[in-house]
C-alpha cells in the first residue's frame, strides 16, 4: 500500500501555516477539518491551512507537499489509531473503536490518492469553498529523472 510523506523544500510551510507538520510525518488530505467553514473561516494562516495544506497524521500540522512512497501495515495501523483518537479528542467521536472506520476510510482515500503513483511524487492539494461544501482538486508533480548531460561536462581540457 502507498500513502504520502510531508516534505519541505524550504523553511515556508514554518511561516504559514499556524502548525506545521512535521518533514517525513505520514499525511492525509484532512479536508473534514473544514466542512464546517465559511468564508470568515478564511483568514490569515487558517486561509492557507485550508487552501493549501495536507493534514500530518501524527502533529496534525499542515504542509504544502506530499511524497508518495510505501507504508508498511503496522504503521498503518498506528496512524489509523492516531487518527481514530484525534476524532475522539478533538471532534467529539464518542471512543476510538467508533472511531476507527472513520479514521479507516480517510486513510483509504489517501491510498487510492497514491497508489497509481511512482514512488517520490509529489503531490499538492487544492481547496475552495462552494455551495456544496468544500471541493478538492489534486496536482500530481511527476519526479523528474535528472540527464547525465546537464551534468557532466563531456571532452578534453587539452584542445
């Protein structure tokens, strides 16, 4: 099974989201944190939260970008856990064992997101509000294979 890590190619996501995940921390869309948002919801670093952010499954901080890349199944189930007793704590879920295929389904989402994928893609998500609630829109960013050409220089310092 895959699933995707948080990554950071700079110090950016450290300013704007109000916490960021954790670099390597696996991470799930966590469109649900919105779906009770409105526009005055939009603001600031909670603006670029829900634009922009992947949900850490572990600090359940945000970042910008995911990598895509295996899970092996006792990890999974300790996300699944993680995720089952964030619900409990932080939305009220009544126990983590009511919890759990909740937590199961957003972790089902998140594979089928990257399982057609090579390992090290990149992914970004992409949020707006509308009529029927929160839309996401997913971009794929394909690891690029580097040329030996851009490289090495090729021919003799003698001429």
């Amino acid at each position: 099974m895959k699933l995707a890590r948080a990554i950071h190619f700079d110090e950016s996501d450290m300013n704007v989201f109000h916490s960021p995940a954790r670099t390597g921390e696996w991470c799930i869309s966590g469109g649900f944190e919105f779906s009770n948002w409105g526009e005055g919801d939009l603001e600031g670093k909670a603006r670029q939260a829900f634009a922009n952010g992947w949900l850490g499954v572990e600090t359940f901080g945000r970042v910008t970008f995911v990598a895509v890349t295996q899970i092996e199944a006792a990890e999974q189930d300790q996300i699944t856990r993680n995720l089952a007793e964030h619900f409990v704590q932080l939305y009220g879920a009544p126990s983590v064992e009511a919890a759990l295929d909740v937590a199961q389904a957003e972790l089902a989402h998140m594979s089928e997101l990257c399982d057609e994928h090579a390992p090290n893609t990149l992914l970004t998500v992409a949020r707006e509000l509308t009529g029927a609630g929160v839309h996401e829109a997913f971009r794929v960013i394909t690891p690029q294979e580097t040329q030996l050409e851009a490289l090495a220089v090729h021919g003799s310092l003698d001429e």
